[in-house]
C-alpha cells in the first residue's frame, strides 16, 4: 500500500499536512499554514528534501526520546516525526519517509470543527 498525504484545515483555520506511510500511520507532520497554496508548496518540498539524508536532523525530546525534522534546503524545518524510543527505531521513520513522500498520493480531507 502506497504512502498518502493527508491535507485538512484544522480547528483554528489553518492548514497542515501528515504524511501516512501505507500501513496508515503518520510518519511526518507539518506545521500550521495560513493558506493552502503554502501548505501545497510544503508538500512539494517534502517530496523534493525527503531523498536527501542532510536535511534530516535527529533532536532529542524532554522525555529523553528521539525525533526527526526534515529540512528545507532554507533550514526551515518543513515536517517533524513522532517521538521513538530509539534512534533505531527512529531510523526505520527516517525510511519511511524516504519511501512514501516523493510518490504518495495527496488526499483532502474534511476540515475539523
């Protein structure tokens, strides 16, 4: 099963995408946009910077648990995963993403109310 994008309007007006691997789980999340078009063009530089190892970046969380940003060639963090328990396992998102962002499919949902 093949990776998805899923694009929505959230409570507060704003937009934002995860990325779902094929087995459903959210394997990347945005942050929140002002307008559709920039979420779009986040999308596009998910697809474009996940093939690229440089532009992830392992941060630890308060809980002592690892998670990952990926990057824009800007710097500017452009999606963040889950939190693992280990950077083993954080490695196997890390591939996750790199499999299911430049072919996955971009799906619209409902907005949230």
């Amino acid at each position: 099963m093949a990776g998805k994008f899923e694009l929505k309007t959230i409570a507060n007006g704003k937009i934002m995408f995860n990325l779902k691997a094929g087995n459903g789980e959210i394997i990347l999340s945005s942050q929140q946009y002002k307008s559709k078009r920039n979420a779009l063009k986040g999308i596009e530089s998910v697809r474009k910077n996940a093939a690229i190892d440089a532009q992830f970046e392992t941060k630890t969380a308060a809980n002592g648990e690892v998670y990952f940003v990926l990057k824009a060639k800007n710097s500017q963090v452009i999606g963040k995963s889950e939190t693992y328990p280990t950077e083993a396992v954080l490695k196997k998102g890390v591939a996750s993403v790199k499999n299911n962002a430049p072919e996955a499919k971009l799906v619209e949902l409902e907005a949230d109310k």
